[in-house]
C-alpha cells in the first residue's frame, strides 16, 4: 500500500513530536528574525487608497503637495467682540 507524504509527515510528527514542536519553533524564530532584517515599506496616501481618490492623490503627491489637506472656520459677529462671554461660548 502506497502513503501519501502527508500521511508519512504525519506519523513522524505525531510519534517524534518534541522534535517536531522544536522545528516549528526554531522554523518561527528564523521567520521573525528574517522579516526584522527584511524591514517594512510604509505605503504613501496615494497607494492606501482607491479610485478617484487614489488618482487625485496621486496627482498631488507628483506635484510635491505631501502636507495633509487643513481647513479653517472664520467666526464673526457685528455685535460682540472676542473678549465677550457669549462669544467665547459660541467659540467652544
């Protein structure tokens, strides 16, 4: 009767598992220690996004604009100045 390698690595496993359990870990440790040394590539806003958004921030990205896009509330009133209370409250 023919096995299947599988079957093979199964009954090895199972009747030497302290060996097997030992590869595992040492297999684990040398991928940690192998991705630490390979490091990371940090992906810009242009490649986290999708479609139009992805394009448009691709166009600022080529045309150097790398400062995240603000913005800016103007608050006026023509009959109390900044230092009032109710300005103040408005403000908060």
């Amino acid at each position: 009767m023919e096995r299947n390698i599988a079957e093979q690595a199964g009954r090895w496993s199972a009747s030497h598992w302290k060996t097997a359990t030992g590869g595992w870990l040492v297999l684990v440790v040398i991928a940690v220690v192998l991705g630490n040394v390979a490091g990371t590539v940090k992906l810009t806003g242009a490649e986290q996004t999708n479609g139009g958004n992805a394009r448009a921030a691709a166009l600022l990205d080529n045309a150097g604009f790398h400062q995240a896009a603000g913005e800016a509330v103007l608050v006026q009133s023509r009959a109390v100045v900044v230092r009032d209370p109710a300005f103040r409250r408005t403000l908060a």
